[in-house]
C-alpha cells in the first residue's frame, strides 16, 4: 500500500512539474535571416532545442533580452518586434511597430523596450510587458525632415542615447516618465553610421562615416556636448570602398585600450580609454565589421564586410597583433562569446552553418544547421549596459 | 552650345562609355545567380535583403522606374562619392551591372 501511494504521488508531481525547470543563462538564439526564423540554442549543450518561425524580414534583425533573460525582443527589418518566450519557445506578443527599422534597446529596469527606426526616422518606446506604444520621438532634425536613426543604446536612468544618420547629432532621451519623454541634441558630425555606450554606461560613441573620426558624449556630463575624437585618422589619404557599414555594438575594452574598426581603411584602432587618444593601429585582412573582445579582454575577435567575409583574425591583446588568422566558413556575418568566454559562435551565412569554436586553441567543437544564420545573441546580454 | 545640348552631349557620352566597354550580353546562368546573391545577399546590407531599403533607398522596380538607367548602372559600377555607395566595378562588368540593372527594374528573382 504504502508503495502505490508514493508512485501515485509521483506521478501527481511529474504531471504538475510539467517540464524541468531550468534557467536561461545558457540559452540564446540565432537570426535566419532569410526566412523569418529564428533557432533557439544551448550553449551548454551547444545544441539547437527550438526553432519558431513567422518573424517577418530578419535581413538585418538585432535581439535584446528581459532582465532575467526569459524574454527575447526580436527587432526585424520590416519594423517586426517580437517578444519571445525563451524556456516556452514561443512567440507571446507580435506588433509591426514601423516600415523600416533596425534594432533597438531595452532600458535599465527593463520596463521599456525601445525601436530604433529608418522609416519614419526616429524611435518608439514599448511596455516590456504588454508591447503597448508608450511614446515615440521621431528624428525630426530640421523642420520636416526626418533622419534615419542609428546606434541606439541604453544608458542609466532610463536614458537612450542614439545617432541621427542624415541629421549629423547625437540624441540622449530620457524615458524617466515613458510617456512624456525628454530630449537633448547635440551636434556629432557627418553621417554618424553607429554608435555604442562604454561598458561603465558613461560614454556615447558614435563612428562617422562622412568624415574621419567618432563623436563622443560624455553621458555623464551631457552639459559639455560632444566632442571627436580620432579625428583625421585616415590622414588624409583616399579610402577603400567600404562594402559593408561597421557595427560598433560589439565594442570591445580590453586593458584599458578600445579597439574600434577603422572606416575606409583595413586597420583596427586602438585607443586609450583614459585620454581618448589613439595608441596603436592593427592590421587586418579586410574592412573590420565587428571588432568584439573576449569578455576577459585578452583576445579580440575581428570579421570582415565583403568580400573578405570568410576570415576571422584574433588579436591577442597582450602581444596588440593578430596571432590567429583563420577562414571558417563563407559569409562570417555575427560572433558572440559564451559569457565567459570559453567559446565563440561564429555565424557563416553562406554555409547555412554556426561554427562553435574553443577560443583557448581555436579549434572547432561543434556546429549547429541553420538557415543563413546572421546575428547571435545570448540571454548574457540582458545584464549589460548599453544593450 | 545651349545648356540642353551640353546635357545631351554629356548623356551621349555616358551612355557611349557604357555601350562601347561590352556589347549588352546576358551573364551565363551560374553568373547571373552569383549577381542574384550578391545584390540580395552584400547590397542587401544597406538596401535591404528584400530590397525595401535601409541605410541605402529601396531598389524595387517602383522606387526605380523614373531614374535614367544609364544612371542607375555608373551608380553600381563608379559608387557615389559622397555617399555610402561604393563602387562595385572589381566585382562585374559595366555589361553586368547594366543586366543586373535590367532585372532590378523587372523586379530582382529570388
């Protein structure tokens, strides 16, 4: 008798437990970018668990998580933002939020999801929860045109700083009350073409790509504008075709020293964070893309635009030169490291593959089928700054 | 010369350097799904995968129509300078350029 009871109470567990529980801090997911996908992955287990469909145009898509990582934002080329249950593998919410859109950010308590949008130029805030549009500050720069919005990032209390394209300023709105948001404006340069904020969430960069040079705000002390730095650091001499725009969201601080991509020129920049001067210059195998640190800053992963998009170079950045030149597959577009950096996922477009890589020896230990997969993004990013 | 004539003389020439670099032969099947991927694939950065635009102007057949086509085909070949449009000559013919030029204004196959 006493037996059956404990297996029936068993089974009255199993059949409440539902699945086991689990958390997210392993989980992420990979943009397909050509079908509207997106496959949910372990990075433990560095397996695929779930795949979901029906996003809409993912050709440029960027994702941003909940605080505790359950929940993915998933910004689409079409102006898509889908909120995605991580651990129920579903879709929970869908709006079409603009024409053309190309990423967004999250704020600081997580409560304000916020688009950043080409067409109509400028940004929308959304209720974490419920996707309802709280409010929106479009990009009117002059009277009646509208800039292009580009390099949104959060900063702290509730603020997004981003840059105006076509507008040549750097925005800072405050979402302290979401409805009625506060903006200031400053001037930046020509063609900001992205931005980021530092790690410590102090510092605004924005990459020129009218004019050699980034933009940078002191968040801190707005009050003071932006200034540039790196200027003329093209010297004057004629640039190489740029077949694909830098993003600088991958920013990488390693030892007190920022490596940036170089606009034009097939070199990473190196600069000192304490005085904002250039230090050094890397030579690379193509237009840099994506210039992103390890999370332990020793090493610095660089992609190319086309068409040297099927390398990869390392930088090690005690030696400050490429240690590790590598070609792993074709159309190398995104990488993201594991959170502590053990190992990278490296999306190969052209292979309809993710390559898993051991960054201690870079060899390859494992890949994952996908769809010309693009961007990867782990639910790590829900704890930092600037995303 | 009147300034309608010098436009004409210029167009001319324009369109005398296009013609004169390669008779307008389609690319071979294999050749025209490479340009096919790369426009969908690399311009796609910029002007979008479905080419509705981005950074870069939509380039569907509607947003294309009024523009003169020898324009559209420099645009591809030479860059514009001043803007983020490279040029493209290292990677076709002026011939390719204009037949990708061609199915961008019938509409771009998948």
């Amino acid at each position: 008798m006493h037996r059956i009871l404990s297996f029936l109470l068993a089974l009255v567990l199993a059949a409440c437990a539902g699945a086991p529980q689990r958390g997210t801090g392993d989980l992420g997911l990979v943009i397909e970018r050509a079908n509207g996908h997106v496959t949910l992955v372990d990075t433990t287990s560095r397996q695929p668990y779930a795949r979901i469909g029906g996003l809409g145009d993912l050709s440029h898509a960027s994702a941003v998580y909940s605080r505790d990582g359950r929940y993915a934002f998933v910004f689409g080329r079409d102006g898509g933002l889908t909120k995605i249950d991580m651990l129920e593998a579903k879709v929970v919410k869908r709006v079409i939020q603009s024409g053309n859109a190309i990423g967004g950010s999250i704020s600081q308590d997580g409560r304000i999801v916020v688009a950043q949008n080409y067409t109509p130029g400028g940004i929308k805030a959304f209720d974490a929860e419920t996707l309802e549009l709280l409010s929106e500050v479009p990009a009117e720069f002059a009277p009646g045109q509208f800039s292009k919005v580009v390099g949104l990032a959060d900063s702290s209390g509730n603020r997004f700083a981003y840059a105006l394209f076509d507008g040549g300023e750097i925005w800072v709105s405050d979402f302290s009350d979401p409805r009625r948001p506060v903006t200031q404006r400053f001037p930046a340069g020509r063609q900001p073409y992205d931005g980021l904020v530092t790690p410590d969430g102090r510092y605004f960069l924005a990459g020129l790509f009218g004019e050699d040079g980034v933009a940078m705000l002191d968040l801190w002390q707005p009050e003071k504008g932006a200034r540039k730095i790196l200027e003329n650091y093209g010297r004057g001499q004629e640039k190489l075709p740029v077949f694909k725009m830098p993003h600088l969201r991958g920013w990488s601080v390693a030892q007190g020293k920022a490596y940036l991509p170089a606009i034009g020129r097939h070199e990473v920049l190196v600069v000192d964070v304490a005085t904002w001067k250039e230090v050094g210059r890397i030579p690379v195998r193509g237009q840099p893309v994506f210039v992103m640190a390890r999370p332990d800053g020793r090493q610095v992963w660089v992609n190319f635009a086309f068409p040297d998009n099927a390398n990869v170079d390392v930088i090690d950045t005690l030696a400050g030169q490429v240690v590790q030149r590598m070609t792993p597959g074709k159309g190398i577009l995104h990488m993201e490291f594991t959170p502590r950096g053990e190992q990278v996922w490296l999306s190969a477009r052209d292979d309809h593959k993710v390559l898993i890589y051991d960054t201690a020896n870079f060899q390859r230990i494992g890949e994952i089928a996908a769809e010309s997969p693009s961007g990867i993004f782990f639910t790590t990013r829900a704890a930092r700054i600037g995303f | 010369m009147s300034a309608n004539s010098v436009i004409f003389a210029v167009f001319l020439m324009s369109t005398a350097t296009i013609a004169a670099a390669q008779p307008p032969v389609s690319p071979d099947a294999a050749r025209q799904r490479e340009l096919v991927h790369l426009v969908r694939q690399d311009c796609g950065s910029c002007h979008g995968m479905t080419l509705q635009g981005g950074l870069g102007p939509a380039l569907l057949p509607n947003s294309l129509k009024d523009k003169p086509q020898e324009g559209l085909v420099a645009t591809i070949y030479f860059g514009r300078p001043g803007t983020p449009m490279p040029p493209w000559k290292q990677f076709m013919s002026e011939a390719e350029a204009e037949w990708l030029v061609q199915q961008l204004l019938n509409g771009l196959p998948q």
